[in-house]
C-alpha cells in the first residue's frame, strides 16, 4: 500500500489521530535506539509517516546510526531561524528530529520566546501518524514527566543483570516520581527465548506486588548480528537484511503498533509540540536550576540465578 493510498484510508475511516510511542531504558546499550530505528522502518512499510524524536546528543544517537551529521536539528527551530519541517532529517526512509540540544535550549527561554514559539508550532502542517521518542537512558530525560494523550510507554531492557537491575529501578522511579503504572516491555538481544520469558515474568510479578505497576511482554529482539551489521550500514535491518530473524519480529512488532486502537478525535503533531513545550519548561523552576533525579537500585535487585527452565531474579521494594 502507497503512503498516498494510506492517508486516503485514514482519512476515509477518520483514524486522524496521532501515536505516541516512547522508549526508555534503565541504562544505555540496551539496544533502545536500535529498537526505535527498526520500529519506525517497520511502521513505514506498513504506511505509516513517524517521527523519530531523538533525544540524545552522545554517540550512538539516531544521526550516528544512520550515518548522518545532525546538520539540521530542533535548536534552529527554537531560536526560530527555520521552520520545524526545516529541521527534521531524513534517511533511509526514516524522518527524525535531532532534539538534544534543542531541549536545553527549550529549557532556558523566557516566558514571552516561549509563548511565540508555541503560536508558531500551532501552524505546523507536518504529515505524521506515529512519533517515536528515544529518550536519554535512565533518569536524566527531560521527557519522563510527559503524559499525552494515546502515548504508550515502551521499556527495553536485556538479559543482563545491569540491565535488569536498573530498568526495576527506572520502574520504581517513574512510578514514585511521575504516578507511571503500565509499561510495555521489549526484551532485546535475546538468546534464549525461555529464560528471556521467565525473567520477564519474574520482573513483571515484582512490579506488581512491590510497586503496583503492570508490565506487559511486548516482544523479543533475537541477538541476531543483522542487526549490529546493519547499524554499520547505517540502515535499518529490514532494508538491510529484510530475511533475517530481526527484521521479520520487527515487522510483527510494527504491525501490532499500527493496529493498537486510537480514538477518533486524537491529538495531532501540533498537540504533541505544544505538550513537549509545557513538559520542558515546566521542569526549570525560576532559578535556573536544571532537573535532576537519582533514583536508587532497589535492595536485593540484581541477583539473577540462571537455571535450566529460566531465571531467577530477587527484586524488592
């Protein structure tokens, strides 16, 4: 289906309505920007126009993988030296907004710039269904405090103890500091898919009776090197290598997002930079001090036993 013949059936069926998809992570080299560059290639070949909101400024961010300069970034649309459609980049068929440096920026506008920047975002005509956000790993992110209507909250965690142990405690955190209850879990770099299982569950039974937070297996990325020998490329795996195990649990994964249910009358991309606005300023107080929150590993967190049936993992409040 064309992207043309797919904005028709939309429009037919008056599903306008703007996804909002973000995904955390409890620390970097989990695989979360992969996870989000391959779930928007995915999106695509089902006709979906996204966005690819990049929060990271490090290397590794979206740019890198893709091997592209940030030339063009949200900054030069904060200061107002160019439109937003202006600033997005594209590559590989993927949009993405390098939005690190534009963050802080945001952060310190006064009032008044921040009033007419929000009335010149009101204007945006950009064609998007699903905006991706990768946000900074653990808890440093401008964006955890955002809340927006048909905004879904990804968690990409591996079999690691590291892994595991900070992604409990990014739970935690979220869930103290924000009132976060559901997560949708992405288990990535998986090599064996009944231990990968079992120690989801025993993270998911942890966050239920510790925290009172709902965790649902979203999918399993195989620890398949397609993957790693595609970001070389600076290409996603399923244009890379669309025969590989990767790709086809990507093409699943984006089939299943394209299909969760949303409300007729959803938010639209001005709604979202409106809410992203709100939630950036809001978080410096008249003082100028930045944000910043430490939230602490949980006792008893990290022992994981791995057995024949899967993986033990003690967690506690």
């Amino acid at each position: 289906m064309s992207r043309d013949q797919a904005e028709g059936l939309r429009r037919l069926l008056g599903q306008q309505g703007l996804r909002i998809v973000r995904l955390n992570s409890g620390r970097s080299g989990v695989g979360k920007t992969s996870c989000a560059i391959n779930l928007a290639a995915a999106l695509v070949e089902k006709g979906r126009e996204v966005l690819i909101l990049d929060e990271n400024e490090d290397q590794g961010n979206i740019a890198d993988c893709l091997g592209q300069p940030a030339h063009r970034n949200f900054l030069k649309a904060v200061r107002e030296q160019c439109e937003l459609e202006e600033s997005i980049q594209r590559a590989a068929d993927i949009s993405f907004l390098p939005a690190a440096c534009g963050m802080a920026e945001l952060a310190r506008l006064p009032h008044e710039n921040r009033l007419r920047l929000s009335d010149t975002l009101t204007a945006c005509k950009l064609a998007c269904d699903v905006v991706i956000i990768d946000t900074v790993a653990g808890s440093s992110s401008r964006l955890l405090p955002l809340a927006l209507r048909d905004q879904e909250e990804i968690l990409v965690v591996t079999d690691s103890v590291a892994s595991i142990t900070d992604a409990y405690a990014f739970i935690k955190g979220a869930t103290n500091e924000y009132g976060k209850r559901s997560y949708r879990v992405l288990m990535s770099k998986v090599r064996n898919e009944q231990q990968g299982r079992a120690i989801f569950r025993n993270m998911a039974d942890a966050a239920r009776r510790y925290l009172g937070v709902e965790l649902d297996l979203m999918g399993m990325i195989p620890a398949d090197d397609a993957v790693k020998r595609a970001a070389g490329m600076g290409l996603s795996v399923l244009k890379a290598f669309p025969d590989s195990s990767a790709a086809a649990v990507f093409r699943h994964l984006g089939m299943a997002v394209a299909e969760w249910p949303r409300p007729i009358d959803g938010g639209d991309i001005a709604g979202f930079l409106h809410g992203l606005i709100r939630c950036v300023a809001n978080q410096t107080p008249a003082s100028g001090k930045e944000p910043s929150s430490t939230w602490c590993v949980p006792r008893g967190a990290g022992s994981v036993k791995p057995r024949a049936s899967g993986a033990r993992i003690a967690l506690a409040s």
